[in-house]
C-alpha cells in the first residue's frame, strides 16, 4: 500500500468493454471499466499516455496480474508501442510524474531495431531511472536460444557477383563448425505462419536509433523461397537492405530486420549479404572479426513448424533494453 507500479505495454483500455470514464486529457485517471468494476484494477488508474489505439490490452493483463500480487498498489499506464522514441520518454514519464509517480515500473516489450551491441535511448531511459531507485523489470528469453551470434565467416563461394546477387553471404555452417552453408532454413507448416528475422552486429548506430558514427559494414538480409544466390530465378520473398557504410565512411544503424512476416506453409531460407566486403567492407580475416547476430521466431501451426537448421543456432537472444 502507497505504493504505484508503472505498466508499459500496447494498450490498457482498448479492448474491454462496457461503462468506462476516460480522462479528458492525459495525463488523468481512469475509471469505470469492467475490470475496475469487478475488482481486478483499482477503481482509479492513472493514465499518462494511452497509446496508438487498437492494441490488444497486454497492459490490462500485465496491471491484474500486479494488483492481484499486491491489492493495495496504485496502477499507473503508459504506452509502450506509440513510437521507439515515445517509448523511452514514457520511462521517464512514470517515475517523474508529478501526481502520480510510480516506484515500480514494468514493460513487456521490445523494439527489433533497438541496438544489441550498445545502449540505445530505452535502455539509457531504463538505466536512468534504476540509478534514481526505481526497479525496472522487462520481458526476456521470448526468442529462446534462437539466435546465430558468430563471427562473420565469408563463403567464398559466390564471390564476385554483384551487390545483392549472391556475394560474400555468410556461411552459417562454417560459423558454426559444420559444412559449408550460406542459409539458415526452417519450414512452416500451415498457412498463415510467420516469421521474425532481426540482425545486428557489433558496430555502432549511425546517431538516429543510436548514438555513434554508424556501421562500416552494410550487411543484408534476405528470405528466399529456394537455397540459392538472392535474385535466382526471382526467389527473394522478402529483404531489408537499407544502406551502411564503410571502413571508410560509416554511416547507419547495424541492423537490419523482417518482422511478422506471414507466409504460407512450406521451406524457407534466410541468408545475409556482405554487400560491400568488396569495395572496403570488413571480411572474416579482418581484425577484429566482425561479430553478427541473426535472432530468428517462427510460429504457424503445431505440425512441421520448425528450425530445420536450428544446429546453427544456440546463442543468445536477449538484448536491447532487456
């Protein structure tokens, strides 16, 4: 009792119906929805940003399970999903709020594109407030140990070829002690299937998501439909190919990604580019080695949805702000 605990995830109050009392402005309190009513949250929760809209109330969910553990708390609410930015600022918002300030804070998401290798502004925002004596306590291990962290190992095998057609992909095999490879297969079993493919490596960010000079190497990433070269008989399904930089001239964030991608049932590849290992671009006998991570997730279906190559897999997967 006396206490406030601040939620962040996508939503609190989209998706229960029934007589509820938004505030009319935000930051304001919230009250009437059926789950105050009933006695899972407290008559009156403090709502500081309620968010985009048309989330599934992950943010409800996550405020009972907390007020069932301890009745006596205040629920604060914050949104997690209105924008990378808007994310880390609300941190800031529950501890520092001048009516309601929360002494506990929690979150249950992630942003793909926030930075493995450095801290990007959630983390520093989590940080910050950790350091003034509010505990912080986020998702993690929701991919498991689905990721392929290794040194960049270069095939050699299609070398030459031009930038997207197949040269310098990274050999998941080699990398992982095993046979030449350059692709990272998995199967969906029925229709509607989805995928999660986010890449970083140990550079820095290019100063937008992240502080830093940016990446010296531009790395691709690729889902094809067949194991062979990206653009082979049309089999690029999908790709992430925003530009970096060189040795030379960094430039951009070090990571690239494919999100909730759904696909239909069958087998699919994933490989990655070293699109400019020939024009200054680091290799694997570069030193340091350049390190990667690939954090993969499929879902679709209980039958023949798997990793077919989770061999190469093992590695960490926790990162960002978690």
């Amino acid at each position: 009792t006396g206490y406030c605990v601040g939620v962040l995830s996508d939503s609190i109050f989209d998706g229960r119906g029934g007589v509820q009392i938004p505030p009319a402005t935000y930051p304001g309190l919230h009250v009437g929805s059926l789950d105050q009513v009933s006695g899972d949250l407290p008559p009156a929760v403090w709502v500081i940003d309620p968010g985009p809209g048309g989330g599934s109330d992950e943010g409800n969910a996550m405020a009972q399970i907390v007020y069932d553990l301890a009745p006596g708390c205040g629920i604060a609410y914050a949104s997690a999903s209105s924008g990378y930015f808007l994310f880390a600022g609300n941190i800031l918002a529950l501890a520092n709020d001048a009516t309601s300030p929360s002494q506990v804070i929690v979150d249950d998401y992630i942003y793909y594109s926030e930075p493995m290798y450095q801290n990007g502004p959630i983390a520093i925002c989590a940080n910050t407030v950790v350091t003034s004596g509010v505990p912080y306590f986020t998702a993690a291990a929701n991919f498991s140990a689905n990721g392929h962290e290794r040194n960049y190992n270069d095939t050699g095998v299609f070398d030459g070829g031009p930038v997207g057609v197949g040269n310098d992909l990274h050999d998941f095999g080699l990398a992982s002690g095993a046979g030449v490879d350059p692709y990272l297969t998995f199967s969906i079993g029925a229709p509607g299937g989805s995928v999660v493919a986010s890449l970083h490596w140990d550079e820095p960010y290019g100063g937008g998501l992240a502080q830093g000079p940016g990446a010296g190497a531009d790395l691709d990433l690729y889902l094809l439909s067949s194991p062979a070269p990206p653009g082979t008989g049309g089999n690029i399904m999908k790709q992430s190919v925003t530009m970096q930089g060189t040795i030379a001239a960094p430039a951009g964030d070090a990571c690239e990604e494919l999100v909730e991608l759904t696909l239909p049932a069958g087998t699919y590849h994933l490989c990655i580019n070293h699109a400019n290992n020939a024009t200054g671009g680091r290799n694997d006998l570069s030193v340091p080695p350049l390190k990667l991570s690939l954090i993969v997730k499929i879902s679709g279906g209980p039958v023949g949805t798997q990793i077919n190559d989770a061999a190469y897999l093992g590695d960490r997967t926790i990162y960002g702000h978690s």
